[in-house]
C-alpha cells in the first residue's frame, strides 16, 4: 500500500473516529439525563415504578449494549490507526496476508483478511451460541417454576 493510500485510510479512519467518540458522548448523556429524570420520578410517585423500572432498566441495557459496541469499534479504529503510524496496517493480524483493498474501503479498520476474519467469527459465533444455551436453559427453568 502506497502512501498516498495510507493518507487517505488515515482520513477515513480519523473521521469515523470522531463521529463515534460524539455518539457515544451522546448516548451516555442520554443515559445520564433519563437516570436523573427518573430519580425525580421516583419520589413524585411511588405507584407503579415496580413495571416502570422493568420496561427502563432494559431500555437502559439496549443503550448500554449500544455503548459497548462503538466502544469496541473505536478501539479497532484507534488499533487502525496506531499500524498506520507504525506500519503494519492493510496486513492481517493472523496470517500476516495483505487484506484486499476492496476490503479495507468497506471496513477501514479491518484487521484481519476475509478468510482469517470468517475463521473468527465463527468461532466467536459458537462462543456466543454456547453463552445463549446456557442463558436460555436458565429461562425455562424460571417459567416452569413460576407455572
Ligand atoms: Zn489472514
């Protein structure tokens, strides 16, 4: 990869950088401001908070979920930009293989090839299916005791 290109990832990848840093901002604001609001909440009426904190507190995971995901596409992003800087960006972290160009233009801070990247996922897939199992097997359990 030329120099020239190198240029125009780090653009890319500094631009992505900043949008994400801003939204994440975003959102714990939001998260900030609907936890205060329902503080106040809370003490005006005591009524119905027991589904009212039910509904909010998964409202406030989806959020959190959220947070956590650009968190992690940020540090890929910074971990984009720190190769550039010290070379080694557009090669794969696995098997050390160029990663096609076309690639890095879709997802500037790639780290790994396609192949590489699929081996990845697949694994992480069947970690997180595994994780699912064990969750969903704790919920039958639940529904069939209250039953
Ligand atoms: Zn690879």
């Amino acid at each position: 990869m030329d120099s020239q290109c190198q240029v125009e990832f780090r653009k890319i990848l500094e631009g992505q950088r900043q949008t994400l840093i801003q939204k994440i901002q975003q959102k714990k604001r939001e998260l900030r401001a609907e936890k205060t609001k329902r503080t106040f909440h809370r003490s005006d009426d005591s009524s119905d908070t027991v589904s009212d904190g039910i509904a909010e507190s998964v409202q406030d995971e989806i959020v959190v979920a959220l947070i956590q995901s650009m968190s992690d596409e940020l540090h890929k992003i910074d971990n984009a930009l720190w190769r550039l800087e010290r070379g080694g960006y557009g090669s794969c972290s696995e098997c050390g293989e160029m990663i096609a160009e076309r690639r890095l233009q879709l997802l500037p801070y790639a780290a790994r090839c396609k192949k590489c990247q699929e081996i990845h996922e697949a694994a992480a897939e069947q970690n997180e299916r595994r994780q699912r199992d064990e969750f969903n097997l704790f919920d039958d359990s639940d529904s069939n005791s209250q039953s």
